[in-house]
C-alpha cells in the first residue's frame, strides 16, 4: 500500500488549496478513506472521510462547510478541497485508508 500526498503549501487566510492523495497497491474503491491533519505539538486528528463509493462524506466541525472531501475511483486519488482557510488550519496533512499513511503534506496559513 502507497499513499502519497501532495497540493500543500502556504496560502493567506482566506485562501484555498487542494490537496491530493495518490493511492496504489490495495483496490481503492473498496475502502473508505479519510483525511487527518496534525498541527505542532498537537495529536493527530481527524479531518474528513469517504465511503469506497463516494456516496456519504463526514467532516469534523472544525472545518464543516469550509473543507470538501472527494475521490475519483477511476484515477484512485482522493482530494481534500479547502476553501476559507484559517491560521488554525495550519498542519501537516495525511491521508488513511485501510490503516496506512501517507507521508503527509504541509499547509500553512498565515499572512
């Protein structure tokens, strides 16, 4: 199992970014997937998940009607689109499916 992130970087707040997770080794649109994000010195926690279909998302309320969660099945990637970012937005985010992570992505929102 490979899960590789990628679309961080630093955006004003306000901002927005998409973040990107390429899977490979295990059958994507058997597993639901989720996004975590671990801001300094801060538990890892989690941010958003979706069914293997793609049919029913749940977010924490921290980022409810800010963050969009989704997944194209036929490129087996999974996407994190963040709208309305805020400085405490500011973590290093991965993707999990299955019990494996990615290597995470930096998002830092600061002016």
């Amino acid at each position: 199992v490979q899960l590789v992130e990628s679309g961080g970087g630093l955006v004003q707040p306000g901002g927005s970014l998409r973040l990107s997770c390429l899977a490979s080794g295990f059958r994507f649109s058997n597993y639901g997937m989720s996004w975590f994000r671990q801001a300094p010195g801060k538990g890892r926690e989690s941010v958003a998940a979706v069914t293997g279909a793609g049919d029913s998302t749940s977010y924490a309320d921290s980022v409810k009607g800010r963050f969009t969660i989704s997944r194209d099945n036929a490129k087996n990637t999974l996407y994190l689109q963040m709208n309305s970012l805020k400085p405490e937005d500011t973590a290093v985010y991965y993707c999990n499916a299955a019990g494996n992570w990615g290597q995470g992505t930096q998002v830092t929102v600061s002016s």
